[in-house]
C-alpha cells in the first residue's frame, strides 16, 4: 500500500506483487536464459484501470443485457406496429368512410365516438400491458445488470471509503 503526495494525497493505491505471478515455473529461465523473476513487478495503475465507457460497453455486449434487450424488443415491437395499425384504421376510416363512422350505435353514441373511446381505452391496456410486462420479464434482470454495472464502475474508480450518505459496512446501497 502505497501513499501518493500532492494532489491525490487521500488516495491510496494498493499493489498487489502476486496478482501476476504464475502458479508454476517459478525459478526457471524466461525464455532469455536468465531465471525468471520470483516476484512479478507490480501493475500500473493505467493497467489496472478500467474506464466507465469499457465497462457501459462490456455490460452492453453481456448476454445478460442482450437478453434484457430482446425481451424488450419482443414486446415493444409488435405491441407498437398494432397500435399504429388500430390508430392508422380509425384515422382512415374517419376520412374515408364518414357513413360508417357516422352510424348510431345507441342513442347518440356512434361508431366514431366508440372507436375513439376505444383509442383511450387500448392506450390504458398497453400501457397496463407494457408495466406487467416489464414487471414480470425484464426489470429484475435489468436491475442486476444495474447493479453489477455500478459495482464495476466504483471499483475502477478507486474511490476510497463509502459512497457519501452511508456507513461503511451498513449494506443499504443494495435495498
């Protein structure tokens, strides 16, 4: 553990000599015909870093979030095309057919006010659809992926103690 001076005085940097050794071929010659070290020399810190792009990317490219992402898409895609389709064929029908929108259904109520109560009505399914959807299929995946994501970005950050607003130790950043 070594203690940086100027600047980045309250960071600490820990160096870990073993990180890199190997589990055998100690002692033996590196392929130069000089033994090889015992004791690996330690990584930079530029090593060891990894930048939050690398991780957003690594995450993206997971298996777990392309998962997460077909599950989406195979909602979100047919769900979008037959409600534009069902809006499309009132719009149209209202200007191409104005007889039929214009049929009494009862009393007062025609055609065209029941299909547009029928637009409100499918937007409220979906939308009822989309949450039980995302509920049940998606967001507990999704916030795995959440956590792990931040975890990883915290820990290439090397941000020594707790996050601000919680006691080391305490637990409470994953509830």
């Amino acid at each position: 553990m070594d203690k940086h001076e100027g600047r980045e005085a309250a960071a600490m940097r820990f160096d870990d000599p073993w990180y890199d050794a190997l589990a055998s071929g100690w002692g033996e010659l590196d392929g130069t015909g000089t033994p090889a070290h015992l004791v690996p020399p330690a990584r930079d810190a530029a090593d060891r870093k990894i930048s939050a792009a690398d991780i957003y990317l690594e995450v993206q490219r997971s298996p777990a979030f392309q998962e997460v992402r077909s599950r989406y898409r195979r909602f979100v895609v047919p769900a979008t095309l037959g409600f534009l389709t069902w809006y499309v064929a009132y719009v149209v029908a209202a200007t191409a057919a104005p007889g039929l929108m214009s049929r009494p259904v009862a009393g007062a109520v025609n055609v065209a006010m029941v299909a547009g109560l029928g637009q409100f009505l499918s937007t409220f399914l979906l939308t009822w659809a989309y949450a039980r959807h995302a509920r049940l299929r998606r967001d507990r995946a999704a916030l795995e992926l959440r956590w792990d994501t931040q975890e990883l970005t915290r820990l290439s950050a090397s941000v020594p103690g707790p996050p601000s607003g919680l006691a080391a130790g305490s637990g409470e950043a994953h509830r």
